[in-house]
C-alpha cells in the first residue's frame, strides 16, 4: 500500500499541487466488484483546499487516472455503518449517497479518522460521523484538541512536510561552514549536538539573570489587575445607568409605535368612509328628480334618466369586507330599493298610459286611410317613446318583472291596433282587387267594414281566418261555383273566354300593382316595429342565419315571454333574438292570415293570378332574408310564399286535370286544341311575368310537366277523333306548340319543340302519303302488286308475263287516268284537304305543297316501274311532271 502511496503521489497529485495524505483501496456496494482507491489530498497553496479524490487504475497498463473529484465541504455525513463490529462497509453523502466496500476496516478507519482530523483542522465544519467509534475519534485527538488546532501541530496530522526556501538557504550555509558535514555525517551530528548544548547553557543562564526584571514585571501585572478591577467596577455602574436608559427609549419606542398605529387606523377609517360617502351618497336633485321628475317633457326625462344610472351606480357598488355588516350601510341600501321600487311603479305606470292612449290617438287617423291603399305611420309614436330607451334599459337591469309587464302591456295594446289598421288596409286592397271584375262590382257595393268580400274570404278558409298550410282551404275553393260566379278549376275553355273577356291584361297588371304595393306597405311597417323594439326593449338583433324556415309564428296568449326567477335573476328564454320574434308574431299576427285570405281571393278571382304573386312574394322574401333570415318578416313571407307556390303548383295541376279530362265534339273538326292554345298564353304570360325573376326554377318544372301533358292529351284527343284524321289533328296541334315555342324561346323547352317540330314532320308526311293514294287507287293498287311480284322474287323483266300484270294490264289501267281525271281527282283531294285542315293554323298551302311533291315522287316512282318492267313497251303515263304542276297550280289558285 505503502508503494501504491508514493506512485500516486508521484504520477497524480504532485504535478497538481497537492499532497496525499490518507488512502483507502474500495469498491461499489452491490456491484461487480472493481477496484479502485479514495485518496484524502490537500493543495500545498494557501488557502488550503480539501477534497476526496477517486482513482481508478487503467484497464490497458499499470498507470493510475484520476476519475472524479468531491470538495470536502461539500461532505454532509459520513455514515460507517456499525460502531461496534467490524464492518468494510461505508457511506459518503455528497450530492448523493455512494455506497462502498473497503479492502479492510483498518483502511477503512484510517481514511475515516483523517477524514475527521482535516474537518476539524480546515473546516471548521460540523461533519456528521454516524455509526462511527467514538475511541476511534478520541484517538485522533488525543488530549490538547483546541491546542492543536490553534497552534497548528501539523505533525500530528502531515507525516511528511519539505523545507520552504529559507531554511534551505541555511542548512547550505551551515554546511558550507563544515568541510567534513557530506563526508562524515556523524562528526558533522556530533558537531551540532555540541553547539546545541552551549547555546541551551547560555539560555539557561540568561533567565537566571533576568529574575529581577521578571520580579519587577509581576509587580506591574498586579497593579495592572488592580486598575482592571477599578475599570470593571466603573462599567458596572456605567451599565446599570445605560440600562435605565435602554428601559425608558424602550418605553418611548412602545409609545411611538402606538401612535403610529392610531395614526395608521384613523387614514384607514378615513379613507372608508370617504369611499362609502363617494360612492354611496345620492344628490338630493336626484332623488327629487326619481321622486317628483317630470316624465312627459325632453328636459325632465333626461333628468331622470341621470338620476336613475346615479342610483343603479350606487347600488352595484363593490362594497368592501364588512360593509355590510355596518348599519348606516344597511339603512342606505334600504333607502336604494324604496327609491328604485318607488321609481320604478311610476315610470311603468306611465310607459302603459302612454300605450294606451298611443292606441286612441293612432285609431283617430284610421279613417283618413280607409280610401287609400297606404298604412298609418307610426314614427312620431317611435320617436317619442325611443325617448325612454335608456329609462327601460334601466328598469330591465334593475326590475325584470315590471319590464316584462311592460312588454307585454305593449304587446297587447299594439297588436289590437295593428289588427284594426291591417285588417282596414286588407279590406280596402280586396276591394280594389275585385272592383274591376263582375264579381268584384258586387263585392264593391257593400259596406266596407262587414262586406261581402270579408265573409267570402273567411268562409273560404274556415271559421278561424287562419292558412295553415294545407291545401284544404284551396280545394274548397276549387269546387265552389255559384250563380255569375266561376271558380279557379271549371275549365281551361271557361278560363279562356274569361281572360278573353273579364280577366284581360289591364286586370292582371292592375292585380299586380295592388298585390306589390300591399307588399310594400306591409315591408316598411314591419321592420319599423322590429327597429323600435330592439331600441326601445334593448334587444339585440344577431346577424345569423337561423337553421330553419317553418312557421314560428303560432298564435300566443303572452305566456312564452314570461320567465321564471330565481334570486331575482331572470332565465332566459333562448336569446334575445328569439324575444324579438315572439313580440312581433304577437303584435302583427293578423298579418299572415290576412295575406292568404288575399292570396285566395287573388287566386279565386284568377288561377294565372298566382304567377305574379309567386314572383312578387319570392322577390320580397330574398329581400328580407338579406336583411336578417331569422327576423319575423322573412319567416313570415316565407310561410306565405309556400301557400302561393302551393297555389302555384293547384293552378298547373288543374290545367293538366282539364287537358285529360276535355272532351271533344263529334259533329265538328277539332283543329287547334284549347288547352295548346291555353299553353300558349301560359308561357306568354309566364315569359312576361318571370323574366329575370329569382324562382325560375319553379317555372322551368312548370313548363316541363305542362309540355309532357299537352303531348300526351294532344295523342289521346287525335287517337279518339272521329271527324277529323289523327294525322290532321296531330300535325296541326304540334305546329302549332312549335311555333309557340319558337317564338317564345323557352330554354328549358329546347328538347320538346324539337320534339313537337319532329311529330309535325311525321304526322305531315304520313297524312299526304294516306290521301295521295285516293286520286289513282286502282293504278296505285296496280304497281303494288308489281313490287309485290318483284319482292316474291320475280326479275322486273319477267312481270309483264303474269296475267295480272301484263302490258294490256297496264294499258288498261293507265287508260283509266287520262289528265282530265287526274286533275278532277286532285281537285276532290284538295276539297278533302280543305275540308279537314282549320283556318286558325293556315297550312293547307303547306299540306297541298307537300302533296304536289309526293304526288310527283310517286309519278316518278311508276314511270321507273314501267321502264325497268316493261321495257321496250312504249308504255307511258297519259299525263306528265308538268301537267301535275299545272293542275295543283290551277287548283290551288281557284280555291
């Protein structure tokens, strides 16, 4: 170990300034077991350093590495595991605990006792050793521990320490001074040892002649203690006299802090109270103003209006911890509630004289617009209640429940004066609507409160006056006939005589203008209202799109807008949004029943009516669904819109009704179907009413289901025609949708009238080849039979030998045919044509062209039999291409 020592010192710690002084040979607890050494240094520089350095020997070579470095201040226990026994085992706590094994408790002890010794010497610093033998610590500092930590006794600790510079420089002179001190070490001793003697002499003999003085000095010493004990006698008294001193600046510093505190206290107390007088001390002008305040004027409004905000200011003050509790607090508080109760009674009380003497000056000026077609404007009673906005959002935040109560006062009172004024305004716009048509004059006649055309409405939609969504009510209205009176479903042919004749353009125009103008009046009105409740009530309209569209607007009796409390604080109904819906269907619910009362007259007066009521309503609702999609006015055009689309929708179905059920006369032509004629001022109409209109779309399916009806009614009336040929009825009924849709140019109808041009085509082509083969019917059934011997199998050459068809055949028939005949034959078709064709479509020249050119097709058509089956024969036609076209000329301009 001892070699093991001096190699560590040589090769680790001397080149860093350091000296070994204990080492212990270890290895980790529980771990394979690798040996490597904790070495106890020091720094040979001042301030001395201490640590704990772990050295490991090198796996390649018998050389030693320094591994890992702990400062022994940073030491906190040293932990040996057992006092009494032999144990290897011992822990070091640095940062950590290490674990470890000593080679033996010899070494172990060793380190552990210089571990000690360097603490107390440099450190100064109070190790814990547990489990450590207190012998074991004894023996490392025998008796003068003190002592030897202050006198510095290194050689009880260091076994080695070098000479510093001077003593060096000493020894050498010394040594120079002696020739023999190498060579002969022993004289050179023995010299020294004798100069040692005579000097410790001389010292000897100089303290004994030095006795006197020493004598002197402890005479000196015992005067000094003498005058010490005085000094000390004199601070005593010093003392007692500073600590009457200290009692009393002790008894001032107590006083000081008391005042200080009651100082402190009295800032405290003043700074609350100037808190609850600042914040909860009411103007005498405003509780005058809350108590007494004129509420008619501008002036006094305003006045209170401030005095209220002091008061609701003053009541939601944030009072500190423990105001509450104070009495003046609770009595002002009290004094609050009365004043806000107080004022409260009385600014409700007037809001509702207000309301209602609003419904008796509004009523006063009804009749000035009973004549007009125009709704009372209620702005002046807007801007003068918007004066109180501020007041009612006050009562909300402060009393819930007499702000409902105002609501609903409002409510009630309004929407009995709406329903006077729409109802006023609807009777006056159904009068107008009918006083231009027979019916309408009767309707015109009788009173305008309780007239005819009020209970004709309500008796068409049930006692209740209320759409509600069905088509019930409509199919009511489209069986009921009476007297002078038509209903919308008679027929297509009565539908045509009336717009013929009652229901002409001027009408509809003038249905248009007055349907639109209702629109308009009923749009501005509405979102007036709507703009004052949200001001007035201080709702807030929210911009978003509602996820549906259905009817909302059920009839209420008040009773959804009240809500429930709990604390004083009110719940919520769903948002404020749907508050301002709930007030306007109840204030304007008359309006919706009104506007299908009129859609039905509209409807009964004229079925097309409902094509300008589809486009006006459908415009109006894409206006208000900018607008606001959730607000009362778009849902309820929105309802509405469904009953005039479901009207819409009756008026096709009954036009395709009437197509299959129209019956035609036996004794006469049919020429130009009513109901093609009824399509034809459908879509002109339709084109001049939809143009550019935002609900094309229901027009386009419109057209398409029409257009397949009409096909299919036009073949079944051509199928059952007796008097007139299908192929006349057929060609002349589908020319006639083909120039229709020509000239309207309906694009969604593009692949019909290609259809309708192609039926024209082949019911023309099929009735000129049907009547061309009256004129020469023996001498068509004649080249029949030809091509029926040639179809068999028979070379054309070959047919001249059959019986039946040989040249004198031939010579017999065509002898049949002379030109004269031919013409008279032509002449007859021509009548026939005639005689079949109507005036209205004007295609007789058509058909009789068409004829000329098959008529000569088939001319050439035999002329080629007899060449190819006859050949040689000089058989020919009697009659030629140009005598044809004499004939059909002269025929044609006769007639």
């Amino acid at each position: 170990m001892t070699a093991i020592k001096h190699a560590l010192q040589r090769d680790i710690f001397t080149p860093n300034d350091e000296r070994l002084l204990s080492i212990v040979n270890v290895c980790k607890a529980g771990k394979k077991k690798r040996n490597c050494f904790l070495c106890a240094t020091v720094t040979t520089e001042r301030p001395v350093q201490v640590n704990v350095v772990k050295v490991k020997k090198s796996d390649k070579g018998d050389f030693y590495k320094r591994q890992t470095a702990w400062a022994l201040r940073d030491l906190a226990v040293v932990d040996a595991k057992d006092a009494v026994k032999e144990n290897p085992e011992f822990d070091l706590h640095f940062d950590k605990v290490y674990k470890w094994v000593a080679s033996s408790t010899v070494e172990k002890n060793t380190f552990i006792s210089c571990i000690w010794k360097l603490n107390q010497r440099y450190l100064r610093k109070k190790i814990d050793f547990t489990n450590v033998s207190s012998q074991l610590l004894e023996e490392s500092v025998p008796s003068g521990e003190n002592q030897s930590v202050a006198g510095g006794d290194e050689e009880a600790v260091d076994e080695y320490q070098e000479l510093n510079a001077r003593e060096e420089q000493d020894i050498e002179i010394m040594m120079e001074g002696c020739e023999y001190a190498i060579s002969n070490a022993e004289a050179f001793a023995e010299k020294l040892s004798r100069e040692l003697q005579v000097l410790d002499g001389a010292n000897i003999q100089s303290i004994m002649a030095s006795e006197k003085q020493v004598n002197i000095l402890m005479k000196l010493l015992d005067e000094a203690l003498k005058e010490v004990d005085q000094i000390e006698i004199k601070l005593s008294s010093y003392e007692e006299m500073l600590q009457s001193v200290k009692e009393q600046m002790d008894q001032i510093s107590e006083s000081n802090h008391l005042i200080h505190l009651s100082n402190t206290n009295n800032v405290k107390l003043l700074s609350e109270i100037e808190f609850l007088v600042n914040h909860m001390d009411l103007a005498k002008g405003h509780i005058k103003a809350l108590q007494e305040g004129d509420l008619t004027s501008s002036r006094g409004i305003e006045a209170c209006t401030n005095a209220a905000d002091a008061l609701l200011q003053c009541m939601n003050v944030a009072l500190r911890p423990g105001h509450d509790m104070l009495h003046a607090v609770k009595q002002q508080q009290q004094r609050f509630s009365d004043l806000r109760e107080q004022f409260a009674r009385r600014l409700a009380s007037h809001l509702n004289s207000v309301f209602v003497q609003q419904g008796h000056d509004q009523s006063s000026t009804l009749a000035q617009h009973s004549v007009e077609l125009t709704l009372p404007n209620h702005h002046p009673f807007h801007r003068d209640l918007l004066r109180y906005a501020k007041l009612m959002e006050w009562l909300k935040n402060t009393d819930y429940g007499k702000y409902e109560g105002l609501t609903k006062n409002y409510m009630d009172y309004l929407s009995r004066l709406y329903e006077r004024e729409i109802k006023d305004f609807f009777e006056v716009a159904k009068i107008k609507m009918t006083g231009t048509t027979k019916e309408g004059k009767k309707f015109a006649t009788l009173p305008r409160k309780e007239s005819a055309v009020k209970q004709e409405t309500e008796s068409l939609h049930g006692s209740s006056g209320k759409l509600t969504g069905s088509t019930s009510s409509l199919n009511k209205l489209s069986v009921q006939s009476s007297g002078n009176r038509r209903s919308q479903s008679s027929s297509l042919l009565d539908m045509g005589n009336m717009s013929a004749s009652d229901l002409d353009v001027a009408d509809r125009t003038k249905f248009d203008k007055i349907f639109e103008q209702v629109l308009s009046e009923l749009e501005p009105l509405c979102l007036a209202e709507q703009d004052f409740i949200s001001k007035f009530f201080k709702l807030q309209q929210h911009q978003s799109i509602s996820g549906s569209t259905t009817n909302e607007a059920e009839e209420m009796d008040g009773g959804n807008l009240s809500r429930s409390y709990t604390s004083g604080v009110p719940q919520t109904i769903s948002s404020e949004k749907d508050m301002i819906r709930q007030m306007m269907t109840k204030i304007f619910r008359c309006i919706e029943p009104e506007l299908n009362n009129l859609i039905a007259l509209g409807d009964k007066i004229d079925s097309f009516n409902s094509l300008y009521m589809l486009v006006k309503m459908s415009h109006h609702v894409w206006t208000a669904q900018n607008v606001d999609p959730a607000s009362f006015l778009s849902t309820t055009l929105g309802n509405v819109l469904v009953t005039v689309k479901r009207n819409f929708d009756k008026c096709i179905s009954n036009q395709m009704k009437q197509m299959d059920e129209i019956k035609i006369s036996k004794k006469s032509k049919v020429g130009i179907l009513p109901f093609v004629a009824e399509f034809e001022e459908f879509a002109a109409l339709a084109e001049s009413i939809f143009k550019n209109a935002e609900r094309r779309g229901d027009l386009d399916k419109a057209y398409i289901k029409l257009i397949r009806a009409v096909f299919v009614s036009v073949e079944k009336v051509a199928t059952e025609s007796q008097k007139t040929p299908r192929d006349v009825v057929m060609m002349e009924n589908f020319h006639h949708i083909f120039a229709t849709l020509s000239r309207l140019k309906i694009s969604c109808l593009e692949a019909e009238k290609k259809e309708a041009k192609q039926k024209y085509t082949d019911h023309l082509q099929s009735y000129v080849i049907y009547s061309l083969g009256q004129p020469l019917e023996k001498l068509n059934h004649f080249f029949e039979g030809v091509e029926a011997r040639v179809a068999q199998g028979i070379r054309e050459e070959e047919v001249s030998y059959q019986l039946a068809f040989n040249k004198q055949e031939l010579r017999k028939v065509i002898k049949e045919y002379p030109g004269k005949e031919v013409k008279k034959g032509l002449d007859n078709l021509y009548k026939k044509v005639d005689k079949h064709l109507c005036e209205e479509e004007n295609l007789l020249q058509v058909v009789w062209h068409s004829m000329q050119d098959e008529f000569i097709r088939q001319y050439k058509h035999f002329e080629g039999l007899i060449a190819r089956c006859y050949p040689g024969s000089g058989i020919t036609m009697e009659f030629t291409i140009q005598d044809i076209l004499d004939y059909c000329s002269s025929i044609a301009q006769s007639h």
